[in-house]
C-alpha cells in the first residue's frame, strides 16, 4: 500500500495528484487517520490553489476566501467519496484536539463514534468558552439564574410574580425538523429535551410555583398542538386555563404531500385567579410574520421573538411589574421584559443559553 503523503505525489500537477489519491484511498482508516491524511491533503491542495489565485488576481493578493477553502475540501472530500463539510469537521475536531488536548482531546474517540456529534460537541464546548471570555468583567444579573428551576424556584419570594411567560422544553417530537431552517442549523445546536420526562417535571414545578404568583397573575406557556393535551391538565389542575392562542409565524417549513406546512403554533393562556385585565378587544390571534425572519433563531434552537413576549407582556402588565421565565434559554422573555421597564427573573439550566441570555440583556440595556 502507498502512503497517500508521498513527497513524490506533491510534485505532480494537482489533477494527477487527485487522480492517484482517488486510486490508493483504503476504506478502512480510523477517522483519526483519516483526519490526519485529509488535513495534510488540504494544506497541500491548498498551497495549488492559492498560488493559482495568486497569479490570477493583479494585486498578487493571496486571498484564502471561504470559497477557496471550501473548494479544496470539496477536492479532498471527492477523494475520499464524502462532502466537503463533512472533511472540514473532521478535521477540525482532529486539529483542535492536538493542539488543545485537555479541553478537546478526549474528542478524538468520539469522533470514532460519529464525526457530526464529535463536531457538534466542540462547537458547543467552544461557544461556551467564547461566551466565558467575553462575560468575563460583564456584572453579576442577580436575577438571571444558572441552575435547574425546580430548585432555583424555591428562592423566588412569595407573591412577587405577575406574570409567568415560558416555553418549556418539550422536545424533539413537537418541534418539527423543518424548523430548523438550515441543515447547518440543525448540526451546530444542542438542545435537549425530552417528552417523557417534561411533564412531570412541569408538575412539579407548577405546584411549587403557585404561590411565587400573585393572586390574579397571568400564565402564558408556548406549546404545541402536539403536546396541547398532555400540557392541558397539568396547568389546569393548578391553574384556570382561559384560552388558546395562536400565532401566525410563516417559517419556511418545508412540506410534504403528505402534510400540510406549519405557519402557526400555540400558547397556553392561563390565569392564577382574579380579574387581571388584558385590554380590550384582543383576538387569540396574533400576527408575527416577519417578526421571526428578523428576530430569527440566532441564538437558540427554541428561541421565540422578542416582538411576541412583548406583545403579551404588554398585555399582562404594567411597568414595575415582575415577570418570570423558568426556563428562559437565550432570554428572549427577559430582554422583552427589560425593553419595556418590567421586572423579571429568569432561570436557565445549560451555561451556553444562560451565557446567552447574559450578553443579551447587557445588549438591551446599552
Ligand atoms: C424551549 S427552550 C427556551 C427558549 C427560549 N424561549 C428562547 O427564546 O431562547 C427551553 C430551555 O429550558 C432549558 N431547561 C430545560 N430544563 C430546565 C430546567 N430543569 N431548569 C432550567 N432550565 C431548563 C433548556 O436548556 C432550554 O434552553
């Protein structure tokens, strides 16, 4: 077997190079090999394909644009009889973890696993890091709070909340993969979140939560018609449900023949007791097409516009007023709430959402 790093093939034009690789590659390198050889095959490529942009462009500029570095693992991917996006993982987590192997090397055995969760798993891990480091001299938000809501809610003192807006994370079964607009979207975010075991912790949480409200407190939970009667009796046991709501969004859901395309979900409005007036003439219907192109889902998989918590914010308080978000994510609740000169309190699990949600709020407040 010829090695495919022979000093003897680098002399050759770059289309006979391709044409030998594509002629020696073995099936059965471990993806750590595998990472080894594309990475040299891409710097190599990559020196043809910048000296031919070089003599190509006047100002002798070596541009090493997205589209060259996207061309040349386009090549080594060919070689290899995989995409392009798939090399440059690969060898992403494989560099990363040479060069930083006490935060990234244990990555290299998951990558034997699977090349997209090893990925996956460092962009997460670099996004925090990131966050880590601009946060850093950021100050304390003694409201927005890192931790599981269960426990962190026992700290919210009594009859402080009029509002409670949160979308609980109810899983990968009621939001649908379209929503995810892009394949990359979907690769580059981690989200968790089950079924199963959301509805028991909702009752819990419900239960505890009851008397942080006051007495006529207003609840609005983003839902799904798929998880509608499963969210119903639980909110109904210690709460009045008063309404359905839904919100016209038009995201670009890709159809089907077989199902109709989804432009519109639902929240749960509930009360605590009381008369809390929402103003008049409301319809149960809100109109937020173009609010979610805008706002989009930049920061997080399940992330709601700001646009809509405004609009039921407004509805449901006054200004001084607290509104909380058990599980506030990016913290598109909280910065709805900032804007509008109302209290609030958030609680998110994950450092990656609550770090988020930190540089968000700092963003609206400047
Ligand atoms: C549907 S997302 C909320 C997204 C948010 N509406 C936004 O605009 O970014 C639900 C969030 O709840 C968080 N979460 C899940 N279980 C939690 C728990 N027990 N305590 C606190 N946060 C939790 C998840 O990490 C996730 O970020």
């Amino acid at each position: 077997m010829a090695t495919v790093s022979g000093d003897w093939i680098k002399k050759l034009p770059l289309d006979s190079q391709i044409e030998i690789y594509e002629n020696i590659v073995r099936k059965d390198y471990t993806q750590v090999e595998l990472a080894k050889i594309q990475s040299e095959l891409k710097d190599e490529f990559s020196k043809h394909t910048e000296q031919g942009r070089r003599t190509d462009l006047e100002d002798g500029t070596s541009a090493k644009n997205f589209a060259e570095v996207k061309r040349v693992s386009d090549m080594v991917g060919g070689i290899f009889g995989e995409s392009g996006r798939t090399v440059e993982k690969r060898v992403s987590v494989y560099k990363q973890a040479k060069e930083n192997p006490d935060d990234y090397g244990d990555l290299l055995e998951r990558m034997e696993e699977s090349v997209h969760s090893a990925h996956r798993e460092l962009k997460r891990r670099k996004d925090i890091a990131e966050r880590e480091e601009k946060l850093k001299d950021a100050p304390e938000l003694k409201n927005l709070i890192l931790g599981d809501c269960l426990e962190k809610i026992e700290e919210i003192p009594d009859d402080s909340i009029h509002l409670l807006l949160t979308d609980p994370p109810y899983g990968t079964n009621t939001v649908t993969g379209a929503r995810f607009e892009t394949e990359k979207l979907r690769e580059d975010w981690t989200y968790d979140g089950d079924d199963e075991s959301v509805y028991p912790l909702l009752n819990r949480l419900f239960e505890k939560m009851k008397p942080k409200l006051v007495k006529d407190a207003h609840i609005y939970i983003f839902t799904s018609w798929k998880a509608w009667h499963r969210l119903y009796p639980i909110v109904d046991e210690f709460f009045e449900v008063k309404n359905w709501l839904v919100y016209l969004h038009y995201m670009a859901t890709a159809g089907d023949l077989y199902r109709y395309r989804t432009a519109a979900s639902s929240i749960m409005f509930a009360s605590n007791g009381g008369k809390r007036p929402i103003g008049s003439h409301k319809w149960n219907f809100i109109d937020e097409r173009g609010t979610y192109r805008k706002d989009g889902m930049a920061h997080h998989p399940a992330q709601k516009s700001i646009s809509i918590c405004k609009k039921l914010i407004e509805n449901s308080t006054v200004e001084g007023e607290t509104v909380l978000d058990p599980f506030c994510g990016s913290g598109s609740t909280l910065v709805a709430a900032e804007e509008l000169g109302r209290n609030w309190i958030g609680i998110e699990k994950e450092r990656r959402w609550y770090d988020v949600a930190k540089s968000r709020i700092l963003e609206a407040r400047n």
